[in-house]
C-alpha cells in the first residue's frame, strides 16, 4: 500500500491495488501504535504528576530574609519523584511541561513578636506569588498560605519559602507544599 493518511501516515491502497495480508497486518499495526500513544495520553491526563511534601519541627530563619523550606517530613505523597528527601529538599521539580496548581503553607514564629510574615512561591528562583500579612496584634505565631497557577517545563524548579519580620529569634514551625499539574502542554 503505498499511499498514507497525512497525520497519522496509516497506509492505503490505490484503486486497483491488489490488497495482501501483509498489507492488511501494515494498516492494523500503524493503527494500535497510534492507539497505543493515545492511551498512553489518556492515562497521563488520568493521573497526572502530583507532589505533596511537608515538614514538621522547628527551622530558625533570618529575620527579614526569604528563606526556602527544607520539606524532610518522611511521611509525603509523591508518586511521580518530583521531591527529595535527603538531596535538594527544599524544591519539588516538574517533571512534564504543563499548567501547574501550587499551593503553600508555612506556620511562621517568633521568640518575641511578630509584626510580618510573607509566604512565597518561586519558579526557578523567580517569585511568581505570595501572601504577605501584619498580625492586627502581638503575636509569636501565624500561618499563611498562598497558592496560584503556573505555567511550566520539564526540570523547572518551584519552592515554597517564607520570611518573618519581629523581635526574637524566628522560624518556621511547619511547611506544606502541594504541587498538581492540571493540564500537559507539548
């Protein structure tokens, strides 16, 4: 069969053409391995690449400076290896291109008083969102979140970080980032 479909390239006779069985197993194996690629999409969109990486316990950060979470719980939910544990912990890197939902959470505190505390989102070193909050009173604790959507490649870097402003010494308490891609892009 010498002639093929233009996007899928699945050969055809011409008229006239004496069709073979050879011919026939041709048509039927360019067809499974385009259905092969199909489902293989179908079930990446099914399940996609998902990350939820914690810390509990105490981590002193400099005051006034965006400090990236160490995420070292042993307890985390990553079926796709986009997290670490013991090397680069404080990232979670993504591993197809796509549109991304990413939410963290810091639980931030102070020995003293904390008069601000900021929860971030970084892309590769960029800040793309973050939450930023004044304690309407003295406090030495306060938990903030901040989630957003991005648009990322294969190997992009996002991590959650947090900043603390006060007297004392400060930290975080705890840390949460969860990373979701909703939608693959080529």
């Amino acid at each position: 069969m010498p002639g093929s479909t233009t996007n899928e390239h699945f050969p055809y006779p011409y008229e006239g053409e004496t069709v073979t069985a050879v011919s026939q197993q041709n048509l039927a194996t360019a067809i499974d391995a385009a259905l092969t690629v199909t489902d293989a999409l179908r079930l990446d969109a099914l399940k996609p690449p998902t990350c939820m990486a914690f810390r509990f316990g105490s981590v002193a950060i400099t005051v006034n400076t965006d400090t990236a979470a160490n995420l070292t719980s042993a307890t985390f939910n990553d079926p796709t290896s986009m997290h670490s544990t013991s090397v680069n912990t404080d990232q979670v890197i993504l591993p197809t291109n796509g549109i991304y939902l990413v939410h963290g959470e810091t639980n931030l505190t102070a020995t003293t008083t904390l008069t601000a505390v900021k929860t971030a989102i970084t892309q590769n070193g960029t800040q793309v969102f973050a939450q930023q909050s004044s304690p309407k009173s003295a406090s030495t604790g306060w938990i903030l979140d901040t989630d957003g959507v991005v648009i990322g490649q294969a190997g992009d870097i996002i991590r959650l970080s947090g900043r603390w402003s006060g007297t004392g010494t400060g930290g975080f308490q705890g840390c949460f980032l969860h990373v979701t891609r909703l939608c693959y892009l080529v």
